[in-house]
C-alpha cells in the first residue's frame, strides 16, 4: 500500500518536472495535468451524456441529411439480407417541410396552443398561489387537493378526460343534458376540439405553476408589504411593485419550461384527440411521431422534423435569455 | 372480387359435400409421414405473440396450445398477448433490432407485405407451415404473398356486414333488411320516425368507409395499372351516400372520436337500429342490453349494394414466421399446427371466428356456432385489399378525411382531393 503510493508520486514527480523546464507542452497539457483529478470524476457524467444525448442528436442530424427509411437501411435477419441504399441528400428534407403547406399551419397551431396555454398556466397559476399564500382554514388541504392533477400520471388524465368528453355518453354532456342544455361536441368540432385539449392541458400544468410560485411568493420578505402598506399603497399597487418584481426570478424559470414543456405536449394531443378531428389539433410533435411511426418507418423525414422542432426551440430559448438579461436579470 | 365469391362458393359446396372431402388429400399422406418423423425430434422455444382479444379469445388460442405441446413434448411455447393496436410497431421495433421479437406472430393481414417487404418474415414455401395451401379460401391467403412467394398464412377472415335490430326494423314497417344503400337510407328514416331510434350509426373510420367506396365500383387504387383512385368518379359517388346519410339524418351525428365505441353501445343499448360491423364484434353484441335474453334480434345481412355492387373489404389474421428465429423449424410446426382444418374449425365454434380454410366449414366443431353459417352470406362480398407494403399508411389520409365530411368541415370531393395528394407522397410514381 505504501510503496504502492511513494511508486506513484516517484513516477509523477520527473514527468511533472519535465513538463515545467521547456515550453513545448504548451497550455493543454498543463491544464490536463493539473486538473486530471476534476475530469476523472466528471467523465462519468461526460461519457453517459455523451452516448445517451450527445451520439443520438449527432446521429440524428445525420439522419435527416438523407433519405433513410425503414426501408433501405441495412440489415440482416436470418435468411433475409438487405443492403444499405440510402444516400445523403443534404438539406432537401428540410426544404420539403418548410415549404409544405402542412408546415405552417401546424407551427401556427402549435404556437398558439403554446401561448394560450402558458398564459393560462401562468394566469391561473399565480392566482391559485395568491390565494393560498394567505392564512385561512384547511389550507394544507386545498393545497394538496390542486397538486393532484400533476401526481397523476399525463396519460392516465388524459384517458378520463377522453371519456369525460365524449359526446353522446360523456359525463359532461350528460349533465349539460341534464340541465336542460344541448351537448356540445367537445372533441368533434374543430373548434371545440381545440379548446378542449387546451383545457385539458392547462388542468394538467396548473399545479406545477402554482408550486412554484407559491415558493416564490413565500421568498418575498413581508416587510416590504408592511412597509408600502404604511406609506398607503393600494393592493394593486402592492401586488403590481412587490409582488411580480420579487417573483420574476421564479416566473422567468417557469415561463420557459413551461414553454417547452407544452411545446413538446405529446400525451394531450394523441391521447385526447389523436390530432382530429381531421388533423385539426395536430401539432409539430404528434405530426413528427406519426411520420416516424406510421407504416415503413420515414427516419429521415422523421429526424428533420425533430431538428426543426429543436431549433424552434432553441432559437426561442436564445431570445428569451436575450430578453430577460436586457432587463437586467442574472441568469 | 370474382376470386371472393369464387371461394365462398367452394366453401358452402364442401359443406354440402362434406364426405368427398376425404378423398381430395390422398397426395399428401405420403408425405406427412416422413414430416412428422423429422417433426417429433424437432425441439426448441417458440414465442407466440397473439394479438387476439386477451379476455374473450386468448384462451380459446391457449388451449390450441395445449394440444400442441401434447404433440410436440419438446417444444416449449411461450403464449405472448400483445394489445392489437399496440403490435404492429412493437413487433417493427424488436424484428429490426434483432432482440425481443417473437418467433410467430398473428398479423392482421394488411400488414403482411409490409413486413414482407422490409425482410421481417421468413418465405414459408416447402415448410411444415405451408400446409395444403389449396384448402385456403382465396381472398384470405393472397394476404399472405408477396413478391411471388408466401410469407404468412390466414387464420381467420372477417369482412363487414350490416348488423340490425330485428325488432326496430319490424317497428318501422321493414322486415327484411335493406339490400341497396337507397333502401338502407328508406329504413333508417323509417326507423327514426316510426320505431324512436336513431337509424343507422356510422363509425368514422377509413376501413368503415370501403363497403360505399366499393359498392359505387371504385376503390382506393388500381394496383395493376399503378393508379390511385380514391378520387375518382366512383369512388366520390361512394363517399357522397356517406355525406348524405349524415346530412338527411338517416345517420345520426357520427362521434369522430371513439366513433367505433359509441356506434357500438348505441347499438347494444337498442338507441340504433343499424351498423356496420365485422364478425370479430359478434361476443361484443350478444352482450349488449337487447341482444342478451333475445340472441334472434340480432341480425346479420350483407352490406347493402350500390349501383355496381355489394363489395367489402377483406379482413383477418395470418400466421408469420420472423425471419430472425432461432427456432425455424419449431416456428414452422407449431404454425401447421395452429393453422390446420381442425384447429380452425375450433376456434369457429367457440369464437364465431371465420375459418380460412375451406374444409373448416363443413367440420362439425364449426357448424355447432351458427355465427358461422350467418357470416356465409356476407362473406360473399368480400372484396380482396391492395396487398402493398405501404397498405398500411393509406387509412390515416382517408380517416382525415372522412373526419372532415362527417363533421362538416369539407365537401366529399375536396376532401378525397385532399386524401389522392396525400397518397402521391406515399406511392411514387403511382398516376392519379
């Protein structure tokens, strides 16, 4: 064990010195030098992030460089042996989605659904949280009666509220019914259909806004409520100076993720309305998925539509950083 | 579609004559011997996955299975239920992979020459497996082949029928059910003023829609000549009997989702006297609130004809072998097994599923369902699909579109405008 450790530094040491006497390593081989010890314990994390995001993204690019199918990649299965004939075709796959006219009506259905959704979060969100930042009776209660809908599973909601929607057996058209109203076809108009997977997914994504708001909320110090109540700030003036400046830090984080987060909201479309009525409710990624997945299996098509989805993303992403810091914000 | 009739026709001939049939395999005795010699050492593992209704049909299979491994102590079969909807990518998935795929799988027989033509399954051709191929009904078996060779052998076919409620239609003055698509919109407005019931319930679905597609002469494409016709004069007329069913209100107001669901509990619950549905339904119904005391309400007809004539679409599962098995020759028994006369005629008479092969028809374990001969007649009209590989991508398209005419969005001949676009970026090269 001893020896084990002077045999060590003993081999180090001249390695060490000849590194210092002249300059030829240059910068790098310093920097290795002295930070090996940091990088063995990142590798770990470097590796595993490497193979599991970093080779599928660049496999994908490559991908949606070609016209790869199921149908002309390579393989072997037992008798049957098929050869490799796709080709690289650079960037037609993007061109041909870009200037489809599927294209664009789906980004623009996909950002508003994006938006509505978001400000709906956010809106409802924040308001739950004032409400429940305030002393009253059974408030522990109430609180974990609207964190549910985020306990239970995306899928699992989505199903009842399918069922919930359904136009001639669903529960609520049976009391719409009941009450002497005329059903309304919640998941078979276009319109309606719209509006129902917003609502579904806005019942699905409140409870994270209101968590996280209510901990920024309780991150604002009361004195200066107590402090503007003093000098006679009318609850407005109160809730519009102290209340969203000290959350901003909070809605900043949660506004983005959530952008994503719905966004890329798979469950709510494909399980609610599977995209109908008549592709009506289709956005970018359930329209990408059925590429992908529908009949012999289009990788390239599929590929570019997840690159275009990601630097949509990205680009939104840039901006809204870019906004944020001209306001003066840290991160 | 001559093939169709052709083949049903043989089938109720060799039930009527149903002794001749012992001597039409004397040429295959010779050689069933030297196979099942070779066939008892045969051992191994076979992975079967079903993709039947895992309540009400998976233990019928089971028991086939049971036989089997009677007969052939030592191969061990490993019985897999994959959800129906679910086994079309999952088997894609692991048969490209090469893990976790199973050794035979019950394909729905769209999918057949698609995975067929991706290299997925094994040619059946001078195996155990294609056994007396002679026996199975046309329509069914040309599923099966691809490219000139075999790839899967049918285990049960099904087609549309029109299903009624005897006692609604007798309410509104009909007791025959309509045999043309102008006396099917008679009766189901007969049915709604006289007998309070909704007359026909329709399912928005793409593979509901080709009884009027075929039934006006078209169809969605002309393999033969490369042509895509789902836009075609025809084809249109078809689709606008659908279009005014709805608007006349001889068809209630189709739900767009979970359409095939809600036709079916209108039907059950008595709210409608008429649907479109396929034998695989035939449990589901006699379950239902006015079929249950009274199983001779339920009627079953073919579907109505149009102007050229009574044509629907050719339904069932086959039997394919991965190509990638590690256990060929154990795939290959066990599918001869699963897919002789007997084992058909067994599943018939406990499911009410339609045999594909002929001589199942006249065995007595068949004849005890009557399910099985009330199915004969529609049969008939089975009109054999486009067997392509890109067969399965053509009804996404269609059900858009139907999606869009039921709920008033689009005009019939916009929208199968619409649907032929979408199939020249499947097909290439195919014409409009």
């Amino acid at each position: 064990m001893t020896t084990q450790v002077v045999d060590g530094t003993a081999a180090g040491a001249p390695s060490r010195g000849r590194a210092r006497r002249p300059r030829r390593e240059g910068g790098a081989g310093r920097f290795l030098a002295r930070h090996w010890y940091a990088w063995a314990m990142c590798a770990p994390v470097v590796i595993v992030t490497l193979v599991l995001i970093g080779y599928p993204l660049v496999r994908g690019l490559y991908l949606s460089l070609t016209d790869a199918t199921e149908a002309n990649m390579g393989r072997t299965i037992g008798m049957n042996v098929i050869p490799s004939t796709y080709e690289f075709v650079g960037l037609s796959n993007y061109a041909d989605i870009v200037t489809s006219s599927e294209f664009l009506s789906r980004l623009g259905w996909t950002v508003t659904w994006t938006v509505v959704c978001v400000a709906l979060h956010y809106g409802i969100g924040l308001g739950l949280a004032l409400l429940l930042n305030r002393p009253m009776r059974l408030r522990s209660l109430y609180r974990m009666l609207l964190v549910l809908p985020w306990a239970v599973p995306a899928f699992v909601s989505a199903f009842i509220w399918r069922y919930l929607l359904n136009g001639e057996f669903g529960v609520v058209n049976a009391m719409l019914r009941a009450a002497g109203l005329a059903g309304v076809d919640w998941l078979d108009d276009p319109l309606w259909a719209k509006a129902s997977v917003i609502a579904v997914n806005v019942w699905l994504g409140v409870p994270f806004m209101m968590l996280a708001l209510l901990g920024g909320l309780q991150a604002i110090p009361r004195e200066l409520y107590e402090a503007a109540e003093v000098d006679g700030a009318t609850p407005w003036q109160r809730f519009r100076h102290i209340t969203l400046p000290g959350l901003r830090p909070v809605s900043s984080t949660v506004v983005l993720l959530g952008t994503i987060w719905t966004f890329n909201q798979f469950p709510v479309i494909f399980l609610v309305t599977r995209g109908g009525p008549g592709g009506s409710s289709e956005i970018l990624v359930t329209y990408a998925y059925r590429q992908a997945f529908e009949g012999i299996r289009n990788y390239s098509g599929s590929a570019a539509w997840g690159v275009l989805i990601l630097v949509l993303l990205i680009v939104l992403a840039v901006v809204y950083r870019r906004a944020l810091r001209r306001q003066g914000e840290a991160w | 579609m001559r093939r169709g009739i052709s083949a049903a026709a043989a089938a109720a001939a060799l039930a009527l004559a149903v002794s001749a049939c012992g001597g039409q395999d004397t040429p295959t005795p010779s050689a069933a011997p030297a196979k099942s010699a070779d066939a008892s050492a045969v051992s191994g593992e076979v992975t079967w996955w079903d993709t039947s209704d895992a309540t009400n049909e998976g233990p019928v299979f089971q028991d086939l299975i049971k036989d089997f491994q009677a007969k052939y102590p030592k191969i061990k079969v490993n019985y897999v239920n994959v959800p129906f909807a679910d086994a079309q990518n999952k088997f894609k998935t692991a048969a490209q992979s090469g893990s976790g795929a199973p050794d035979v799988l019950r394909a729905e027989v769209g999918w057949v020459a698609e995975f067929a033509s991706l290299g997925y399954l094994a040619p059946l051709e001078g195996t155990p497996a294609l056994d007396k191929p002679e026996d199975f009904l046309a329509s069914p078996a040309s599923s099966g082949k691809y490219n000139g060779k075999t790839y899967a052998v049918p285990q049960v076919t099904d087609t549309l029928g029109l299903l009624y409620n005897k006692e609604l239609l007798k309410k509104a003055g009909h007791d025959a059910p309509p045999k043309t698509f102008q006396e099917l919109k008679q009766v189901a407005l007969d049915v709604k003023s006289k007998a309070g019931a909704d007359g026909l319930a329709l399912n928005v679905d793409a593979y509901f829609l080709l009884p009027f597609i075929y039934g006006e002469g078209g169809d969605l494409l002309d393999v033969a000549s490369k042509k895509i016709t789902v836009a075609s004069p025809q084809s249109t007329a078809g689709v606008k009997i659908v279009e005014d069913l709805i608007t006349s209100g001889a068809a209630a107001k189709p739900a767009i989702q979970d359409s095939y669901t809600n036709a079916e509990t209108a039907f059950k619950e008595g709210k409608v006297a008429m649907i479109f549905n396929g034998p695989w339904s035939n449990t589901d119904n006699l379950g239902g609130k006015v079929f249950k005391d009274k199983p001779d309400n339920f009627g079953i007809a073919p579907v109505p004809s149009g102007s050229a004539k009574a044509g629907s679409p050719t339904g069932g599962h086959d039997y394919a072998v991965y190509a990638g098995s590690k256990n060929l020759d154990a795939s290959y028994l066990f599918v001869q097994f699963m897919d002789s006369a007997e084992s058909q005629a067994k599943v018939a008479g406990k499911l009410g599923l339609l045999p594909a092969r002929q001589s199942a028809y006249a065995m007595p374990d068949a004849q005890a369902n009557d399910m099985i001969a009330k199915w004969k007649e529609p049969m008939a009209s089975a009109v054999e699909r486009p067997w392509i590989p890109e067969g399965g991508q053509l009804f996404q398209p269609l059900l858009e579109g139907y999606q869009k005419i039921a709920a008033g969005q689009k005009g019939t001949d916009a929208a199968l405008q619409d649907v032929a676009k979408a199939y020249q970026g499947i097909l290439k090269g195919w014409s409009l």
